[in-house]
C-alpha cells in the first residue's frame, strides 16, 4: 500500500481529494494549520496532522515515510482576499520550498504541486472576450501580484527539483475551483459560493437584491471539484513535467453566472454592482488544446450540473446557519 501525503488536506480541494485517495486504496497522511475542527472535511482512517508547513521541520515530519505528495497548502482565497492580503499569499512560497526539500531527502517518487491560473500574463487578460489561456502565456511573467508570483517562482522550483535531483514533480494550473465542502462565507470564499450564497440568503429573506462586485461583465471560466480531483491525479501519474492547465474551457460572466444561479434557486434578483470592489482581470479561460494532448481528457462538468449541486449544499450551509 503506497503512503500519500496531502498538504493542505484540511481544505476545500485537499479534502476532497483525501477522499478520492482512500478509494484509490492509499494510506493517506493529511496535514494542515487550521484546528481539526475547522476542516472542511475530516476522514476516518487517515492520518490527521495539524501543522505549520511553512516550517521546515514540520515538513520534514510530513513527508517522512511517503511515496507521493499532494502540496496544494497555501494562504489564499478569492479575490478579495489575493488582492488584500500579497504578502500572506507570497509566504506560502516558504511551504513549497521546504516540502520540496523535504520530500527530496525523503526519497519521495511523485510530487504534485497545485499552482494557479494566476500565474498568466495580466496583459493577456484585458477583455472579456479573453482568448483562452495557453500554458506559455505566463511567459513573459506578468501574473497577479503576490498570489500569482508565489505560485509562478514555486513552479520553478518543482521544475529545477527535477532537473536537478530528479524529484519527479508536476504542476497543475488550476482554474477557479467550485463545489460543495468547501468556504462559502468570511472573506476567502470565490465566485461560485459567494454568489450561491448571496442568493440563498435572497431567496430565505424575501429581499431579491444582491450585490454584485465589479460591472458583472469580467468572464471566469469555473472548475467542479470532482474534475479537479481527477485531473490532479492523472497528470501526476503522466510522463508530461512542464506546468498544465487544469480548468473548463466554458467561458461566463459574472452577471451570467448571477442569473444560472437565480435560475437554478427559482428566483429573480435586482444587481446592485459595486465598482470600488475586487475584479481581479477582465477576462480569464482555459485552453485545454495541450491537456488534451497530454492526458486525453479536459473538465467536461458542465457549469449547470455543478452549479445545481454547488448551491443545494451553500443554501444547506445558510439555512443551517439562520
């Protein structure tokens, strides 16, 4: 039985794919720095940790005595918080380096490093009618600042691990990742759950007027959770070692995703949209040309289907809450 280490595994995509792991017949190991009690989902035989991997010692504790490891610990969330917080998320630079070093001297076989569409040349993002980003538009680097240089400098170093000692590591770009279990409140939430909740809280209170940041005409393309597992996984176990998309190739805006969402809770909602608030860039998609090259396979969870089971959990996690 093959050991795998999930950093981060107390989180939204970590804890989810602790799960997908154990199916896969892996003894997990799952570390994270929240308290137990604040993971968003905590399973039976696995290895619990709470841990500070920004230190160099706790990693070398975490990675000892395993085969693969999962690195998608950072300090992030949406655009709220990347744009507020540049230092925290350039921090988790330390993360990286000390679990690449320690999974190094530990012999690891595999290690997969979770980085972020963030990391695109904003030039390359001016418009919502964005033409969809190819893997080398991160070059030459412009990315978001803070968040998207961490993650850029981070992919360097898988790379140079490799390169250098022969540390078999990947690294997936991952384009905005939606689903159940995962933050929907408090500031870090993205797109998908804000909205979701926004209109559950419309539709329980009667009152169908929701803000809006920005115009609504900046376009997403979003990822459902169980295409990011699977997607995580199968470049991992590829023979490909340069950074990969790993997100939808369906374009909307952000008015259109307010209106599948209303759509979807049977309501219709007045937008108030505030201007002075986080956009991030105005337009953001996947070119999935080289994903299917590479593993035969891209997203293909439509946003509806995602979407339905994404809000019938948010507007659980209200209704819970009132």
């Amino acid at each position: 039985m093959k050991k795998a280490l999930v950093a981060g595994g107390g989180g939204f995509i970590g804890g989810h794919l602790v799960e997908s792991l154990l199916g896969d017949g892996f003894e997990v190991r799952s570390v994270d720095i929240k308290p137990l009690a604040e993971w968003y989902q905590v399973h039976d035989h696995v290895e619990n940790i709470v841990s500070d991997l920004g230190e160099k010692e706790a990693c070398i504790a975490a990675a000892d005595g395993v085969d693969v490891v999962y690195n998608l610990a950072a300090d992030m969330g949406g655009m709220g918080f990347i744009e507020n917080n540049r230092a925290l998320c350039m921090l988790s630079v330390l993360i990286n380096t000390h679990l690449l070093m320690a999974a190094k001297d530990a012999d690891v076989s595999q290690y997969f490093y979770a980085s972020s569409a963030c990391v695109y040349a904003a030039g390359k993002q001016t418009d919502p009618n964005v033409t969809a980003l190819k893997e080398a538009d991160a070059y030459p680097a412009m990315p978001e600042d803070g968040y998207g240089w961490e993650k850029l400098f981070s992919e360097r170093m898988c790379r140079h691990y490799y390169e250098d000692f022969g540390l078999e590591t990947r690294s997936g770009r991952y384009h905005n990742v939606y689903g159940p279990n995962g933050t929907w409140t408090g500031g870090r939430e993205k797109a998908p759950a804000a909205i979701s909740r926004k209109i559950a809280e419309a539709k329980l209170s009667g009152n169908h007027t929701i803000d809006v940041w920005g115009d609504g005409l900046q376009t997403r393309s979003f990822m459902y959770i169980d295409d990011c597992v699977y997607g995580t996984k199968a470049l991992l176990n590829s023979d490909f070692r340069e950074p990969l998309n790993i997100g939808s190739a369906e374009l909307i805006s952000i008015n259109g995703l307010v209106d599948l969402v209303a759509e979807i809770a049977g309501i219709t909602v007045e937008r108030v949209h505030d201007l002075s608030a986080p956009q991030g860039v105005r337009g953001r998609n996947s070119d999935n040309t080289l994903i299917n090259d590479v593993l035969g396979w891209e997203p293909s969870t439509t946003l509806r289907d995602g979407m339905e089971r994404t809000y019938a959990w948010v507007y659980d996690q209200v209704v819970a809450t009132r």
